[in-house]
C-alpha cells in the first residue's frame, strides 16, 4: 500500500514552489501596484495590476495565478477564482497548498466532487496534512456521508485539530466504523518531521507542539530558516540509520511527537498513516465500493448503473494508461542516452512550457547543442512515483542519476505528461531538488 517512493513527494513540500515572483523585473511594477492598491481598499484597480503580472509570468511563477485566484475569491469572483486556482495546479501540480485552496474554492461552489478529489490526492501526497483532513470532514458532513466525514475528522485530531467537530450534533448518530490504527500499521513506519539544528531548537518546537500548534505551521518558517532547504517533510524508517530506527520500532501512530539526533541535525518526529480513501470506503459500506458507488451516484441525482459504468470504464483505462506514460519516460531516457535529438525532442508536446522560461524553439536549439556535446551519456531512472491528474494528465516524480564524460549529478525531477492524440508527451519538466553527489 504504501512504498519508500512515497518519500519523493516529501521533496516536493519541503522545497519552495517557485523561485519568489517579486524578484523577475519583467511585472516587478504590476505588483509593487497590486499592493499600493491593496493598501487603499481600491481592490478593482488590485485585481488588475495582478491579471496583468500573472499574464506577464505565463507558465514562470504559478504562484502568481494562485495569488489573483485568492483576490478573486475575497471579491466574491467564484469562477474567476477557480479558473486561476485550476491554472496555477496545473502549472505545479505538486504543490499541496494550491491544491487546497482549489478544493476550498470547489466547497464554496458546492462542487463536490472535485473538492474531494483536490483533496484526496493532497492526502495522499501528505498524510500528514491536518488541515486537509478538516476540510475532507467538511466536505463529507456537508453532502451526506457522515462516517467519512468522522473518519476524516478523527485523523485530523489525531495530528492536532483543535477547531469545531462537524460531526458532533445535539442529537448523537448511530456509532460509526473506526480505523484499527495498529491493525493497519505496517512495519515500513512513515514518520513526518521538522529538522532543526540543536537539542534546545528542537525542544522547543516540540513544546510549541505540545501546545497546540500543528506540524504544517512551521512549514513556511523553516524555509525562511533555511533558505529554501527542506526543514520538513516526511520519511520512512528505512531512511533511519539502525541505531535511530530500531528505539522507534514501538512507537504507535499518532503518539507524541519525539526528538531523534539524525547526523548533525536534529528532527521532531511524529509517527502517522499513509492515507487510503478507497479502504475508508470499505469500511463505510461492509467491504462493497460499489455500494457506495451506487450512493453517491443516486444522491447526485444520477442513474446508478451509468455512474458505475462509466467509472468501471475509467478503472479499467487507468493502468494502460501508467503503464504507456512510463514507456514515454524510458523511451525518452533512451533517447536521450543516445543522443537520438529527433525521438528526444519527439517525447515533448507541442504545448511544452520551458521551465526556464524561454521559447520552446529556445529550447529545442539549447537542448540540441546540449544531448551532442558529450562524448557519452548515462542516465537511471528509479523510484517513479505516478499521480494521475485531470485533463488526460499525469504527473511522474523520479529519481534521476545523469552521467556523462564530463558532468555528473543526482536529482529529483517532475515531468508533467498530457496524452495526446498520438500518445503521452511531457507537458512540463522541473528539477525538484538536487541532491548529494
């Protein structure tokens, strides 16, 4: 259920998104005007300075699609506001954050569905999200089903919710299903930390915790701490040396956060789950999914048996669909490898967003000198994690080891893929971090 690749993801929460929009002169002014007008409650003349920066920045800086979804949102522009918001996760499909504040602009348009959807794939990139739980319980309470909105509450009390129940009532409901936290544990333990660098900066983190304050508020002050360098994030006890992971091999889920030396940092660690919807669903309906197919589909108004076939059909397109997006990545590897330009370049849609910002013909020219300037090139690929995302999209995280006669590294990249009409291509393409070499 729940593999070592999970840690790539971490990766992905414990870097910054995007290099900061206000250091790229090109629309500096649009927002320096943004937030003069701001400033003056004259939030007409902010909206546009805003469209006119997030315009200018294109595909460079998601975040600014984001920030003129929130102004949207604030003014009452629903739509507005979920047209940025769908763009900017697009455009960063692994920002958790982006993905959150879509699902809540989903919620507040009573578009259930999709929030759920928003939601549960930043669950299962970030289990140990709480603020994501809470707004799953929302959502749950919110349409009907009220043992998954008291499963997902539970859990988000487990990783510190202190905000009000939904699910408590005047009048108790029937008792509901409840997860078996040991049961379901296995012996690959997941952990999720914030790293310091002393004994005395991790006691105290510890007992801000103790507190009451979550985990993911310390998200935006350890980047600031460290520049950018991941000071959070989740691991498995394989990442451990033996001598931290064997002490820890009791510990249950959920239980308080402790201290661990990991090298020369430090790290406040607290062991969770992995987060599973489709096993919540077998426990809500006595181990029959399509029983709740069948609920969900008559509560929306729809024929049960053309919901449940049209979701059978997507079931059954969804693993040839992995399995042809991978072969897109290793045969762009090979070709890569042979410096073969027209299959490398062949692999990348027409629609293919430079990450450095650049024209694709840019692009293709640089690359071109690039795949023919080494003597030789070798590539691995391991650990691909796969995400599928809306609009015939999926999302590849991987590690990826480049060596040739002159250069070698290690990173963790993304590539965004789009299935087109003859067949899956790389829409985008980041390094998510570098690592060690």
């Amino acid at each position: 259920m729940f593999s070592a690749a999970v840690f790539l993801f971490s990766l992905l929460f414990a870097q910054p998104i995007l290099a900061s929009a206000e250091d790229d002169p090109a629309f500096r002014e649009y927002l320096v005007q943004a937030d003069e007008y701001t400033k003056k409650n004259r939030q007409q003349e902010a909206g546009e300075a805003l469209r006119t920066a997030a315009d200018l920045a294109g595909a460079r800086h998601p975040f600014l699609h984001m920030r003129l979804a929130k102004h949207y949102f604030g003014q009452g522009l629903i739509s507005e506001a979920i047209a940025r918001a769908e763009k900017a996760v697009a455009l960063a499909p692994s920002a958790k954050w982006f993905r959150y504040d879509l699902a809540k602009f989903y919620l507040a348009d009573k578009q259930y569905n999709k929030a759920e959807k928003e939601l549960c794939t930043l669950l299962k990139l970030d289990p140990g999200c709480t603020s994501g739980y809470s707004a799953l319980a929302e959502l749950y309470w919110a349409t009907g089903q009220h043992n998954l909105a008291r499963l997902s509450m539970n859990r988000a009390k487990l990783l510190g919710y202190r905000g009000r129940d939904l699910t408590a009532t005047p009048t108790p409901l029937p008792a509901g299903p409840e997860e078996d936290l040991d049961r379901i544990a296995s012996r690959n333990m997941l952990f999720r930390f914030i790293k310091v660098a002393s004994a005395r900066q991790a006691e105290t983190v510890r007992q801000e915790i103790d507190r009451g304050k979550l985990f993911e508020e310390f998200e935006p002050e350890s980047l600031n701490e460290t520049k950018g360098e991941a000071g959070y994030g989740m691991m498995l006890s394989t990442e451990l040396p033996e001598t931290v992971a064997g002490p820890l091999a009791g510990m249950h889920p959920y239980a308080p956060p402790v201290i661990i030396r990991t090298g020369r940092d430090y790290r406040i660690i607290q062991r969770i789950l992995p987060f599973d919807p489709a096993a919540w669903r077998l426990m809500t309906v006595g181990g029959s999914p399509q029983e709740e197919r069948v609920n969900e589909a008559t509560k929306q108004g729809k024929p049960a048996a053309a919901s449940d076939k049209s979701r059978q059909k997507e079931d059954e397109r969804q693993p040839p669909a992995a399995i042809a997006a991978m072969y897109t990545l290793e045969s762009w590897k090979n070709a890569w490898e042979a410096a073969d330009i027209d299959s490398y370049l062949a692999a990348y849609s027409k629609s293919f967003a430079p990450p450095d910002g650049t024209t694709f013909s840019a692009w293709k020219e640089k690359r071109q000198k690039s795949l023919t300037r080494p003597k030789a090139i070798r590539i691995r690929i391991s650990d691909a994690v796969i995400e599928t995302l809306p609009n015939n999209q999926m999302l590849i995280t991987f590690k990826q080891h480049y060596e040739s006669d002159n250069y070698t590294d290690t990173v963790i990249k993304s590539l965004t893929m789009v299935r087109e009409t003859d067949g899956w291509k790389i829409l985008g393409e980041w390094i998510v971090r570098e690592l060690p070499r």
